[in-house]
C-alpha cells in the first residue's frame, strides 16, 4: 500500500539484491538522495541438502525410547509396503 505525503509517494516496497554491501534495486526506485529506508531481509530458500542435513540433526536428537523406535519402525513397514 502507497499513500501521498507532500507529493511524493511513501509506503512503497521495493526488491533489490545486495552487492558489495550496496543495495541494488530491481527496476527504478524514485528515491530521493539521503532519504531513510528500512531493510527487511527475505528468507532464503533451503536446498534439498541443507534440509536433509537439518532433518537428520533433528532426529538425532529425538529420545529413542521403546516407544519412539517402535513408531519408526512402523512407519518404515508402511513406507516400505507402498
């Protein structure tokens, strides 16, 4: 959403990519110089391996009661009969 303050268009979201410590706009940004910004980083996506990796740690670290390694168990059986 964009409102007019004084003329000029504010609440605008712009895209750009980060290069040598410089933000580079993806298309124009009609920013006039000194003007403050807020950055908001977007969450990088993660590749198969990294969250291969992640899930990996994660069952490492769940309790291997009787009880946990019964429900993978059959949660293997099931995968495998499939």
């Amino acid at each position: 959403m964009s409102m007019q303050y004084g003329g000029r268009q504010v609440g605008m979201t712009y895209k750009g990519v980060v290069k040598g410590n410089v933000i580079q706009f993806e298309g124009v940004a009609d920013l006039p110089e000194g003007t403050r910004v807020s950055i908001i980083p977007e969450q990088q996506a993660m590749t198969l391996h990294e969250w291969l990796s992640e899930a990996r740690l994660l069952r490492a670290q769940l309790p291997t009661t009787s009880d946990s390694v019964e429900l993978l168990r059959q949660l293997r059986q099931r995968r495998a009969s499939r």
